[in-house]
C-alpha cells in the first residue's frame, strides 16, 4: 500500500508499480476512445479510471492506493498513455511526470470515493450518453425495455447522483 502522509512521486515508486502505472495509462487512454466510438460521451464529459493493481514477480496482485483517470478538460482526440493523470484514493494528484497543467478530472472525487469503499472494484466507466441524461434529467429510471437489459440489470436502472 502506498502512504498518504507525503507527496508520492511516481519515479520513487519500485518497478513494478511503476509498470503496473505505464499499463493502466495505456488501457485509460485507449478506453475513452470506445466511449466515442460508441457514442456514449460528447465534448469531455465523461471518462474511464483504473485502480492501479500490481502483478508481483511471485504472481500475486497488489492493490494500491492508487488509480490512474483522464485529465479534466482535454478534448479524447488529445488524450494519450502520457497525459492520463494518477490520483491517490483521496483524490489527489501525485507527482506523476505529467504537467501541473494537467489537473484530474473534475468527476475524480466520485472514483475515488467508489475505490476507498469498494476495494473489489478496478475499474470505473462515468458516461454522460444521451439517451441515459434524458432519464436520469427527469429523475426517472431507465425502463426495462430489452432482454439483454433485464438479462444485466434484472429489471429497470436506477439513475441520479447516487444511483450506486
């Protein structure tokens, strides 16, 4: 586990956390292109974080305290491995080679949240899809139209702030 009481900086880390912070970069950035792709964002809002998860030499994974999410206000054309930013699970940006500039996500707060209380989580998709903001702007759940959403969900979608 990684300490909160200093600044972390992600080159003092050991290597294989280093590593397992270079491969959450690249699968972040490459998701947020299959929110475009599937049309489940428009502009920036919306966006994909990872906790960081650790595969040790003797195979055994180490959850850290530590998540990986897309800088807020960067277009998902722009988005690369390089500028996703990596966040402790208070939130918080640690020195992790990218520019000051590149602050996280204004949506961080929530992922972080998600991470402390649900240690079994590694990965979390915040979309703003048309078709689902229209419910959830209405304060109504999404019905169960579809087999394959009943078949997932088992029933209707709860949406709103805290449709967790």
């Amino acid at each position: 586990m990684v300490e909160k009481t200093e600044r972390i900086v992600l080159a003092d880390l050991d290597v294989d956390v280093r590593g397992a912070v270079a491969g959450a970069r690249e699968r972040v950035a490459r998701l947020h292109g299959e929110l475009i792709r599937w049309g489940l964002v428009v502009w920036t809002a919306g966006n994909v974080s990872e906790r960081v998860v650790v595969k040790r030499a003797d195979g055994s994974l180490e959850r850290t305290d530590l998540f990986v999410i897309k800088p807020s206000g960067v277009a998902y054309e722009e988005l690369t491995a390089d500028n996703m930013v990596v966040c402790t699970l208070d939130g918080d940006k640690i020195e992790d080679g990218t520019p000051a500039s590149l602050t996280p996500s204004s949506d961080t707060a929530a992922h972080a949240y998600v991470y402390r209380h649900m240690s079994r989580v590694g990965g979390v998709v915040h979309t703003h899809s048309t078709y689902a903001t229209a419910w959830a702007a209405r304060r109504e759940p999404v019905p169960c139209v579809l087999t394959m959403m009943a078949d997932e969900f088992g029933g209707e979608i709860p949406v709103g702030p805290f449709a967790l």
